[in-house]
C-alpha cells in the first residue's frame, strides 16, 4: 500500500518515454540566420551540436552515449510542450544523409 502511494505521488515528476525510435534533431538558426545549428538529442539526452554535415554525420555515426542531466531534460520536455514539431526523427543511417535538415 505504501508502495502504490509512493508511485502516485511521483508519477507527476515522471519523465515520458522517449517518442522517438532512435536519435531526434533539432534545428536552431541564428537571429539574423546566418548560422545553423543542428541538436543531437536521444533519450531526453544532448548528444552534441553539428554546425555542417560532416558534424551531424560524426554525432549521428556515434555510439549512443546519453547521459541524464536534469536541467537539458527539463529544457527538452519544454521543448517538446511547446514545439513538437522543431523535433526532427531521424529516419536514415547517417551515411545516407545528405544534409542538414531544412
């Protein structure tokens, strides 16, 4: 009984379950646009940040290495709240890309 207690009053805190199948981008521009940048996130976790093709290739061709940090978690789930669609599933081998997405 005092289990079940336990759960009800955490689940609130709970982080959903990742959407995704594998890794997700997200694509931040510059306020003046000249500059693109491409978030690497898997598991509610940063992966790193590719500014051209052959960074997002390295990120992508990577071994999963998320690590939990509480504050990009939170960052993220925002995210997620507000803009469901600046999250970009990553669908091919990062071999078969051909650029960062627009």
């Amino acid at each position: 009984m005092h289990d079940e207690r336990l759960r009800e009053a955490l689940a609130p805190l709970a982080i959903p379950r990742w959407p995704f199948d594998g890794a997700a981008l997200i694509r931040e521009a510059s306020d003046d646009g000249e500059r693109v940048d491409v978030h690497v996130v898997r598991d509610w976790a940063w992966l790193g940040t590719a500014r051209d093709e052959g960074e997002l290739a390295l990120l992508l061709e990577a071994p999963p290495r998320p690590a939990f940090d509480v504050d990009v978690t939170k960052l993220l789930l925002r995210t997620w709240a507000k803009r469901r669609s600046a999250f970009v599933r990553v669908h091919a081998p990062a071999s078969a890309r051909e650029s960062i997405p627009a």
